[in-house]
C-alpha cells in the first residue's frame, strides 16, 4: 500500500499493486490526487485491490480487471465497456448507471451489488454470482447468463434479454422484467417471452412478473 505524506484520500488506496508498471505509474498518479478521475483504459490491472474506492467516472474501458477485487467500489458511471472483470470480487459494488457492454463478467462475484439503471450489452456471464444483487430499472441485452446465480436478486422494469440455461439459478430472483430471453437446454435453443418466460423462472423458485415488450 503506497505511503503519502498530508492528507490521505480513503477513496483512493490500493490495497494489492498489479505487476505492469505503466498501471501503477497511472494508479499512483490517481492516489496522490494528480488526476481528477482514474483513466485506466487498456491497461492490465490484474489482480489490483481497489475495495471500498471511489472510482465514479473512471475510464476503465477494455481494462483488464482479472481477479480484481473491487469490494463496496464506488463505479457510478464508470466506462467499463470491453473489461474483463474474470473472476474480479465486485461484492457490495455500486454499479449504478455504469457501462459495461462487452464486458467479460465469467466467474465474477457482485453479490450484493447495485447495478441500478446499469447498460450491458453482449456481455459475457457465464458462471457469475449476483446473489442478493440489485438491478433495477437495468438494461441487459444478449447477455450470457448461462450457468449464473441470480439468487435473490431483484429487479423492476429491468430489461432481461437474456440466455439462460439450467444451470442457471434463479431461486428467490424478484421483481418485473422485460423479455424476451433464450433458454438452452437438452432440446436446444428456444426463445421465451411473456406468460411462458415468468412461467419457465417461476417455476425455478423465481417471483418475477413478465411485463409486455
């Protein structure tokens, strides 16, 4: 963890340095208060430790965030388009309104975060945690949620144009959404929406109403 002498931001500590250099010359440029925001696209911050920083706004865009922990993060609106968030623990993370289309999510971790309002398209989601998440009012567009934990989550007017599988959980996912979704299974690939889509999630433990497109 970088030492600086006066006043310290607690919004601004890195808890674990990734190992390219020109990422930690950026960071440190960010922890001394040099720069307004974090502008961090396209760099390789694998492994940082960034929990409980303020990050709103930051230029993260095709940023490589693998197994980043990133616990009770502030992203409000952060660029996070084509990131690849890995196995990255986003546990707690306010998500609100950022922009994460073709971003990588596979093995990530955001339970109990809020991604309210959040964009996602062509995102891949396979094998990711939103255990207890909140997605109100989110947009979700051919997104792979394929294998997913989506326990507890909540939704309202969320757009949920998703591939599901059954692997994918659902139990206790509640709230209103938006269709239609894909559903892969033994049969194949077929599409749901309305009345046959609550019905399919329902029927997995879901509470969810199908609102009309």
């Amino acid at each position: 963890m970088i030492e600086l002498s006066g006043i310290r931001n607690e919004g601004r500590v890195v808890g674990n340095w990734p190992a390219d250099a020109e990422a930690v010359a950026v960071l440190r440029d960010w922890v001394a208060e040099s720069v307004d925001l974090l502008d961090a696209a396209g760099l390789d911050l694998s492994h940082v430790d960034l929990s409980h920083a303020d990050l709103a706004n930051s230029l993260l865009t095709e940023t490589a965030l693998r197994a980043a922990r990133l616990v009770r993060a502030d992203l409000y609106r952060a660029h996070l388009e084509g990131a690849n968030l890995n196995e990255a623990d986003l546990s707690g993370a306010s998500l609100v309104k950022a922009e994460l289309d073709h971003a990588s999510l596979r093995g990530a971790v955001l339970n109990g975060a809020d991604l309210g309002s959040v964009e996602m398209y062509g995102v891949d989601g396979r094998g990711a945690s939103f255990r207890q998440a909140s997605l109100h009012g989110a947009s979700l567009s051919n997104v792979d949620l394929r294998g997913a934990d989506l326990t507890d989550m909540s939704v309202s007017e969320t757009c949920m144009q998703t591939v599901f599988d059954d692997q994918t959980v659902v139990s206790g996912l509640s709230g209103t959404i938006f269709g239609p979704a894909e559903v892969v299974g033994a049969e194949g690939r077929h599409e749901l929406a309305g009345a046959p889509l609550e019905s399919w999630l329902n029927s997995r433990g879901a509470k969810v109403r199908v609102l009309p497109s």
